[in-house]
C-alpha cells in the first residue's frame, strides 16, 4: 500500500482515499462533523507522544 504525506505552509484539513472501495473524502471543511471530538473513534489507539 502506498501513502502520500504532503507537506504545506497553510495546510487544508482534509482525508482523502484513494482506496477501494472507500475511495473519496472521509472529511473535508463544510462536512458533517468535521469539527469536534472523534476521540471514540480511536479508543485503544496508542497515545500520541509530542516531541514538545
């Protein structure tokens, strides 16, 4: 599997998939729920560690 990370100055918040069969927007600016807490989407993910 291929993945593309694009660095910018000004950087749009957005999920794109180029992936069957979820190709397309997860979320983008304008969508359902793109703002707010998703955190109960990723219970028993590891938690981040910032380099701060």
């Amino acid at each position: 599997m291929i993945h593309r990370l694009i660095c910018h100055l000004n950087p749009r918040r957005f999920i794109y998939s180029y992936a069957p069969p979820h190709k397309g927007w997860f979320t983008d600016a304008g969508m359902d729920n793109h703002e707010g807490d998703h955190s109960e989407w990723y219970e028993g993910f590891p938690t981040l560690i910032s380099p701060v």
